[in-house]
C-alpha cells in the first residue's frame, strides 16, 4: 500500500549544498510533520509548506511516497518531492476574493483569521487562504462539504456540531484528527460519505 509523510529538515551548511540533503543526504535526520494514506490529502498537505535556501543553512519540506504494511511500517522503495520554494500565502475576503493580507506561510494565515473572528465577535466562514495562483487551499471536511452544496450553517444544524467548531476545523486552527469519535461520526453521517474522507488520514 502507498503510504505518505511529510518531511522536514534543517541543517546550517555552507555556499554549496544540493537541494534536499537534508531531507535524504548523509547524516541527514529529518522530522516527520504528517503521515497518512490519502494520495490527495498529502498533496494538498505538501503545497501548505515551502523550502528555504540562504547562504548558511537549508529549510526544506518534503514529500515521502513509499510502499508499507497495514500498519503504515515502511516495506520498500521512497521517493521524494521537495515542496516549493517560499511562497506567498494570503487571507482572502470568501465572498469578493480581495486579498486581506499576506503570509510566508499556511499556518500564520490560520492564526490570522482566528484574530479576524475575534474582532468580528465570532463572525464564521468569511475568510479563505489562498496561494500566489489564487487557489483556495482547502481541507477535505471543506471539500466535501463544498461538494454537497452546503453551508457550514447547514452542516452544523444537521451534524449537531457547533458552526465556529466546524470552521476551526476546515481551516486547520483545530484538528480534526483530536476531535471526539462522536463528533467526526456525526460530520460524516450530515455529510452522507466516511470518516476518512473528511480526516487527515
């Protein structure tokens, strides 16, 4: 079975260094962010990261395709895709599309709408996080839902879930994959399709 992780390693080194040593060169030890089985989750997750190169040191980001067990052991053969060199990440008004601000990256966007609902008392579903090719960045409860035709209003008043609870989870200020069994059930039961369809997995 096809199995996937996200990588990610830094190393101070010098003028010359070929990209992706630190992911897969000698001596090389680098962290694993995410790990799951979805082919598609794992490109959306890689395209939220970017590599970083300065005189000095290497940032890098990637993605690890390899064959495992049905418990996700690794068996044989990896390949690697570097994610992208920095980009630029922006908050985006849902309804017009304008560009709020911008962010080096995915996760100062989430921390940055969670401050926008604050200041509009709680206000939900106004904002998107969009990359430098105006593609929205969606996770797969959003997909789904978006999908269905439904609102997150919709959602929350047939799964039971809590509107600004929902948002939080689309926009990855909340994971999901910590959510109680009863509430990724009900989500996916309001949603008619499987739990793992909906989760990071």
């Amino acid at each position: 079975m096809k199995r996937y992780a996200i990588r990610h390693g830094y190393k101070e080194m010098g003028k010359k260094f070929e990209k992706g040593f630190t992911i897969w060169g000698e001596d090389s030890n680098p962290d694993t962010i995410w790990e799951g089985w979805s082919d598609r989750q794992a490109w959306k997750m890689i395209d939220r990261f970017h590599c970083e190169y300065k005189s000095g040191f290497a940032d890098e980001y990637a993605l690890e395709i390899y064959e495992a067990d049905e418990d996700g052991e690794f068996i044989d053969g990896s390949d690697f895709e570097l994610a992208r060199e920095r980009r630029n990440y922006w908050t985006a008004d849902k309804e017009t599309g304008t560009h709020i601000d911008r962010f080096d990256t995915y996760y100062e966007a989430v921390q940055a709408i969670a401050e926008y609902e604050k200041e509009d008392d709680g206000a939900v579903d106004f904002y998107d996080i969009v990359n430098d090719e105006h593609e929205s960045i969606e996770s797969p409860l959003e997909e789904v839902r978006k999908s269905k035709k439904m609102t997150v209003p919709q959602l929350a008043k047939l799964s039971g879930v809590n509107t600004q609870m929902i948002y939080k989870y689309e926009q990855g200020i909340k994971d999901i994959q910590k959510a109680s069994v009863y509430t990724v059930c009900a989500l996916a039961d309001a949603l008619v399709t499987n739990v793992r369809d909906i989760v990071d997995c």
